[in-house]
C-alpha cells in the first residue's frame, strides 16, 4: 500500500540496581563501634556457620565505660560504670587550653555533692602559679558547661547562671534584680519584702517566681542523680572506634575494636562445607544448598568487616595528615576541612565519608574522645579564640561583639560582627550587657575573686 511502512520501535530504558551486598556493606560502614557489636551478635545468633575465636574479645566489649586508657586494659574497665558529674565536666573541658584546663580539673575536682565550688582562689592560684584573675576566669570556664549553674558558689549565683542562658524574652522582667534581692546576704527578705523593696507589682512576682519554679533548679548536681540518690549517666558512655598516639614523633593511627580476628567461619561448617565439595557428605541438595548459603554469607560478613576497618583506618590517617597542627597544638591548628576534599584525597565519594565519620568518635593521645565531626568545623579555631578572649576580659567592662571582631582579626580570623554574636552564642555565652560584673573590691595583698553571697 502507497505511503505505508513498517517501523520498529526500541524502547530502552536504563536502569541501575544495587547489590544486596553493597548496601549491607554500607549499613555496616556507618555502623558506630558500640552498633556494630550489637550488629555482630545479630548475626552470631542469625547465622550457625559464624563464630567467635577463641582469643580475647575486642577491648569495650558490651556493657562498656568511658575507659582512662586503651593502651593497658584492665578487666575492671570492663565493668559498667556510671558518668558522673566530673567524668561528663571533663569531657567538655577536652578543647580548653591545656594551662586553663589543668586549672578546670582542678576546680571540677573541688566541686561539693551540690556542684557548688568552695575554694580560696589565693591558695589554688598559689598552686598553679598563676594570678587569682587567672583562677577567675578558670571558675568562669568551669560555670559555662552543662548543667547551668556548675561552679557557683552560691545558691544566688548558681540562679544567676541559669538565667543568663535562657533568652531575655523568655525571662520576666526583674528576674536578675529580684534574685540578686532576695538571696542577699546581709538580710534575707521574704518574696513579698523583695518585691516591695524592687517596686514589682502583684502580677511581676507571680511572673517572677512561676519562671524561678518552673525552669530553675538549687542544685545543679541533681540533674545527675536518679531516684536512689547515686550520680547517673546524663548519656550512655561512648566508645571510641580509633585512637590516635604519637610515637617517637610520629603520630599513628590504631582502630580500638578490630574484629576481623575475633570472628570466623566455624570450623565444624566449614568441614561440612569441604566434605560436600569433595562429594564425600551424604547431604540432600536442600541441604547442600543450605550449607553453603551459610558459609558464604558468613564469609561476606567477615569480608565486610575487613572493608569496614581498612576504609576506617584510611579515612582517619588522611584526617590525621590534613589537620596534623590539631594533633599538636590543639584546638587552634584545626584546619578547614570539608569532607569532600578526603573523599577526593581517597578516590571515593563523598557520601562514603559520611558514612564512614558519622557518629564515631577518635580518642586523642591525652585519652579524650572527639567526634570526628570536629574536624570539618573551620570555625572550630575562631570560636576557641572567642572563648579565650571573653574568659579573659574585665568583667566590669566586657567587650562588645565589635570589639571582640575586632580583637580576632588581629589573631588571623576574619569576621563580621553577625558571625562574632552567631559563634558567641553557640558557645553559650551571653551578650555583654549580660556578662558585666560589678568590679570587686580592692583586698589588701593579692586581687582575689568577687565576693559571692
């Protein structure tokens, strides 16, 4: 027929699929260390053909603490332990200046069962070998961790505290003013003679003390205790899946729970598994099928775990080499950092990185765990500067968040005054108006701390 014609038409499409294997060989990547042991017991229990060695058990095994030292384990570390207050105070002491944490230990070691500090600073500032303005801004350190209100030392400061951290729109006028009244210590006034001695009206006070009953506590120990009175854990302890050490100069990198020698495919399935191959078990073909199903994925489980270690241990020396200075001298050397560059560094993606760093912590060679989300923070170094020149400032006269831009600039970092006020307060510190102290009166001999009801 005129005109017609015959055609064909292919239709094809492109399609990608993923391998059953390859995503369980991501999940397991992004596995923390305290996961994949649960993971590992799963598959102990799933799967007969896979078995522990006889050998010791990778060090922080269940029913883990947060361990002094890797390098020499005890069997007492195994033990479950509680965080206590101190333990939990010196984990976020872990990137102050190592001359001002020394200081902090020593303070959080002071501490009494109220999380109240009692000390004559003259007699710590004697020990340190420091000024009592540096014993000062060692207790305004130690008052800037969690729980709100740590280091006071007094019930009236320790409401202070916790005031100054909540928003000055959450917080009803007079608030501050009607503490600093009714804690004083020459008399103590009654709620009621407070606020007629401040002019507040009925409804002020009722504001007042339903914000302090509702949102404040007395004693900031008590936010880590149960029932039963004993300090608890605010959060599970956590494990560690590498350790960093520096060796004559060196430093090296060790994965902490290497399981690639603690599990294996059992002996027994895997003379079953040989006897079927040299035809000499008598197995029927579902059997047989079985069998090996069992083997192999007991092998791929293994092979998984190895990947999972070397990928680790890859990604962790190539952050090592880039933030190198951080590893030396501390939170100041920290490097810009984003995760693409190591991906590109390694040859993988991107995504492969953060799978590989999220959630898992490094132990540092003083012991202390960091997240290795610290190592992609470049505002890390601005904001300990920041915190240096504010622990170290006149609290008559704190400075301004364009003083403090200012004050940074001259020390490498380059800032507007909106990135000063957002990394101040992801930092918990107040604005200036906030922070300013009256100055304390001059004592005969030495300058010691304010004198606090």
């Amino acid at each position: 027929m005129l005109g017609q014609t015959t055609g064909l038409v292919a239709d094809t499409t492109l399609s990608q699929t993923v391998s059953p294997q390859l995503v369980v060989q991501s999940e397991i990547l992004e596995l923390t260390a305290d996961k994949l042991w649960e993971r590992i017991q799963q598959e102990l229990r799933d799967n007969p053909a896979l078995e522990l060695t006889d050998g010791p058990l990778p060090h922080f095994a269940p029913g883990h603490a947060a361990v002094a030292s890797l390098e020499t384990p005890d069997v007492l570390e195994n033990l479950p332990a509680p965080c206590t207050l101190a333990d939990d105070l010196r984990l976020q002491l872990a990137h102050v200046p190592p001359d001002r944490r020394a200081i902090c230990e020593y303070l959080v070691d002071c501490l009494d069962e109220r999380g109240f500090l009692d000390i004559e600073p003259g007699s710590v500032a004697r020990q340190f070998g420091v000024s009592c303005f540096d014993v000062e801004a060692a207790v305004r350190t130690l008052q800037s961790l969690e729980p709100a209100g740590v280091g006071a030392r007094s019930l009236r400061e320790c409401l202070l505290l916790q005031v100054e951290r909540f928003p000055a729109s959450q917080v009803p006028p007079h608030t501050q003013d009607f503490i600093n009244t009714y804690l004083q210590t020459v008399r103590r006034r009654s709620p009621a003679e407070a606020a007629a001695f401040l002019s507040l009206s009925d409804a002020q006070l009722a504001a007042i003390l339903q914000f302090i009953g509702e949102h404040l506590y007395m004693w900031p120990a008590d936010r880590f205790r149960d029932d039963l009175g004993p300090a608890v854990a605010a959060k599970e302890a956590i494990s560690p899946d590498t350790a960093v050490s520096a060796e004559g100069g060196q430093i090296r990198v060790r994965i902490v729970q290497s399981w690639t020698q603690s599990v294996r495919v059992s002996e027994a399935y895997a003379r079953l598994d040989a006897a079927w191959r040299r035809a000499t078990c008598p197995l029927s073909p579902a059997e047989r099928l079985q069998l090996a199903d069992k083997v192999r994925a007991a092998q791929t489980f293994i092979d998984h775990l190895t990947r999972r270690e070397a990928v680790l241990r890859r990604v962790t020396e190539a952050i090592v080499r880039r933030q190198e200075a951080f590893f030396r001298e501390g939170p100041a050397g920290l490097e810009p950092l984003t995760r693409k560059e190591i991906a590109a560094e390694l040859g993988v993606h991107e995504s492969t990185i953060s799978r590989v760093t999220r959630g898992k912590y490094l132990q540092l060679p003083d012991q202390r765990l960091v997240p290795y989300d610290l190592f992609f923070d470049g505002s890390l170094s601005a904001k300990e500067e920041l915190r240096e020149l504010i622990a170290a400032e006149d609290p008559s006269r704190p400075l301004s968040d364009n003083a403090l831009a200012h004050l940074l600039q001259g020390r490498g970092h380059v800032l507007a005054r909106r990135t000063v006020a957002k990394y101040r307060d992801a930092l918990g510190i107040p604005p200036a108006h906030r922070r300013r102290r009256p100055r304390p009166r001059a004592v005969a001999g030495s300058p010691s701390l304010p004198a606090v009801a």
